[in-house]
C-alpha cells in the first residue's frame, strides 16, 4: 500500500499561544501535514508587514496564517492586510474577535481548568469585545491561587497578563481542550478547522 504524503506546512502566529492552538488544532485532524517552521514574533504588526512575503513564499511551501481580528469584520482584514491574489499553498484566517475566545467556547473545560462556574462563561462567546481581558477577569475569580498569580497581570504592573498567561493556557490546549466542544460555540474556529481540512496545497518533495 503506497505511504500517503506528509506535506510539510509551515506557520504564522501572533504568539506562543496561537502557536500551540495551531499545533493542537494540526494534531488533532485526519489531514497530513506536519508543521516545518512557525514564525512567531508576538503580535499584529509583524503578520500585518510581512504577510506579503509569506504570500511569495507559498509557491515554495504551504503557509498557514492566523490573526486575530483587527478590522470590523475577518474578509474586510484579509483583503486589506494581502490586496493582491492569495496564493492557493498559502492558508489565511482569523480567529474572531481573538484566540482566546476559542478557548473559551470550551465552555465545560475553560471552566473546570479555573476552577469556576461554567455559568460565568457567556454563550456569545464571538460577541466578547475583549476577549483576552474577559479571560483575565475570569481568572481573577480563580479558586486556583497559582492560576491566578499567573494569568492576572499583577498589582502596580503596566503589564496587560500575567506572568505565566501563555504558558498556563498553551498548557490546558495541549493537555485540556476539547476542540469538538469548542467548535459548537464558536462559528469562527470550526470554520478555521473545516479551511485546514479542505486545504490542499501543491507541493513537489525536491
């Protein structure tokens, strides 16, 4: 029986935490690619100035992007970030209005990882203007102490998370999501994993 091709895939985050979901997200599918190298150099900017040259690239090796949402609306951002044609090996989404709400739409999981109610976790979760802050004053609320010492930014500090906020929630994606959960509440996660399955990138092993 012939062996299936591994396409190597290679991506672009904003942070570690995006790297993780996208890893997690990569694992967790029938599709096969393995991801090659992640260019993660912490924030907007760099995807937003760069996105061009990652668009170029492609026709070497597939591409996947993820941002979070800075326009009104995800095709209005893509259109302007990338003007010119996407290139069929290059893969760009957006997770709405960021990733943490798709960590949040685990409800059942976020949830028990805090140490909270699920009831605290609204059921809109794509309509949570901030979701990042929303998710820091979730964990306020914490009966965790170290979970909260290291997702609370803490008291006097300019800083806007905690000093271990991606490692403590990269950890529960590794180990806790559960993406099937998450994806009945948020539209734009199932809709990100329905794109990676149907990618199918060119690809020629040299």
């Amino acid at each position: 029986m012939k062996k299936p091709i591994i396409i190597p895939i290679n991506i672009v985050v904003e942070d570690s935490l995006s790297e993780a979901i996208i890893r997690r997200i990569i694992k967790s599918q029938p599709h096969q690619f393995y991801i090659g190298y992640c260019y993660q150099k912490r924030g907007f900017g760099y995807i937003k100035l760069k996105i061009r040259g990652f668009n170029n690239a492609a026709q070497e090796t597939p591409y996947l992007v993820l941002a979070d949402l800075e326009d009104e609306c995800a095709p209005k951002q893509i259109e302007a970030w990338l003007p010119e044609p996407m290139h069929p090996n290059l893969l760009f989404r957006i997770a709405v209005q960021e990733v943490e709400s798709w960590l949040l739409a685990d409800k059942e999981g976020f949830s028990s990882f805090l140490g909270i109610s699920t009831n605290l976790i609204q059921m809109d979760i794509e309509n949570i203007a901030d979701p990042k802050q929303y998710l820091i004053n979730l964990a306020r609320r914490s009966r965790k102490r170290s979970l909260r010492e290291s997702l609370v930014p803490r008291s006097g500090s300019t800083a806007k998370i905690g000093p271990d906020y991606n490692g403590q929630l990269s950890s529960f994606v590794a180990n806790q999501w559960d993406i099937e959960s998450a994806m009945k509440n948020s539209d734009s996660l199932r809709r990100t994993i329905s794109a990676i399955n149907r990618f199918k990138p060119t690809w020629q092993k040299l």
